[in-house]
C-alpha cells in the first residue's frame, strides 16, 4: 500500500473527516476512483461525439453481444424446463433437450433483433 502526505486547509479537511465518518483512506480512495471513472466517462463521451458512426457501431456491437449471452442463459433456462416438464427422467437433461432450447431460444433472439435464426 502507497503512502503519500496530502495537504487541505481546515475547513476541508473537517469536511471529509465528516464525510469520512472515521474511514479517511477509504474515502479518499473512493474519491479518487469517483474522479477517474468520470475523467473516463467523459473521455469516452467525447470519443463518441467525435466518431458518431463507430459509436453507434461499438453500442450496437455491445447491444447484440448482450442479446447472444441472454440467449444462451435462456436456452439453459428451457433445457432445464423441457427437462422438468418431462417428469426429469434421467439424471441430466439430453442433448434433445439442450437442442430444442437452443432452437427455441435462438429464434427468441431473432425476433428480438430482427434477422433469421441460424
């Protein structure tokens, strides 16, 4: 752990040793994260304005990233159910099952975000 000597006038300094509420290194680390988090948030805001088209790709990219992770979740999801449906015979689900969830899920996905199931 780094140490290092920080100097503030009185009147703040009482107001993060209140603030701090007997915590003083982890509410200057949580401030120091704060800052950085919103240099970075700003950067990446200006980045965006500045290249508008690749933006909205990276956010469309990330959008159907998400999606494909939901879908297999939900494809897991109705494997287990097509699985329980069936009176769970067998002590795991088959490959059936996991076949006809991905199906299922994958065509879910589809209509989510417009295109043809592969």
């Amino acid at each position: 752990m780094a140490t290092t000597l920080i100097c503030l006038d009185d009147v703040l300094m009482a107001q993060v040793e209140a603030a701090a509420d007997g915590d003083l290194s982890g509410w200057i680390a949580r401030a120091c994260r704060s800052r950085l988090l919103s240099e970075q948030c700003r950067a990446v805001a200006e980045w965006e304005r500045e290249h508008p088209v690749e933006a909205a790709a990276a956010r469309a990219q990330h959008t159907r990233e998400l999606l494909e992770v939901e879908a297999e979740q939900y494809a897991r999801f109705l494997a287990e159910q097509i699985w329980r449906d069936r009176g769970g015979h067998g002590d795991e689900q088959g490959a059936g099952d996991r076949a006809d969830a991905e199906v299922r899920a994958r065509t879910l996905l589809a209509q989510v975000i417009g295109k043809q199931p592969e």
